[in-house]
C-alpha cells in the first residue's frame, strides 16, 4: 500500500493496476493521466492573461465551466501556467508550457 496526498490535500491510497487514488472515505478518485491534450483557449491583453475555454482528450471534447485554481511555475527558461478546472462533474489538473507551446491533461478527479 502506498499512501500520498493529492491535489486537493486529503490521504489517499494507490489503487489497482492504474495510476488511481482514493481518499479514505473512497469517495473521490484521482487518475494520474500525463497526456498531451488539444486546448481552446482565450489570451487577454498583451498575453497576460490565460483561460482555457475547452480541451479534447481521447477523442471527448470536456468544456470548462469553471476555473478553480491557477498557478505558474518556471523549469528553466520555460514558464508553466497550471490550472485546475471542472466541466462540471470532474476536476482536471492541466498545464500550458509557454516554451513548447504544449498543454498537457496531467490528472482527473471524480466523485467515486
């Protein structure tokens, strides 16, 4: 059993065969998926501002309801935009790397 803690700060537990955790209460699940993914998104003024409005994964395209949480980070010369974001039934951990001009889907969190 391997015990970490999640995006959202609460103990969970690996389980089965996939990159998936639970918390305690097995109530919300967090899949580890590291995927580069297709993102419409809105460049406010003088590209200071970024807001993904969509992305498609695996052939589904998910609209973004709403934005929960941003941060940036740099690696090096690149400077990463994350964002946690919801369509509404789950929350999706995704990042713009202003370098390689790529978006990865890092994680999804759903109610279990």
């Amino acid at each position: 059993m391997i015990v970490r803690l999640s995006s959202r700060r609460s103990l969970g537990v690996l389980c089965g065969e996939m990159n998936c955790y639970y918390n305690c209460f097995g109530e919300i699940m967090i899949t580890e998926i590291n995927e580069t993914i297709k993102v419409g998104a809105i460049f406010g003024d003088n590209k200071k501002k970024l807001k993904p409005v969509w992305f498609i994964w695996s052939s589904r395209k998910y609209l973004v309801q709403e934005i929960t949480y941003v941060w940036t980070e740099r690696l090096g010369k690149s400077v990463i935009h994350h964002f946690t974001v919801t369509d509404g039934a789950n929350l999706f951990s995704i990042s713009y790397n202003t370098d390689t001009l790529v978006w990865v889907l890092h994680s999804i969190e759903t109610a279990g």
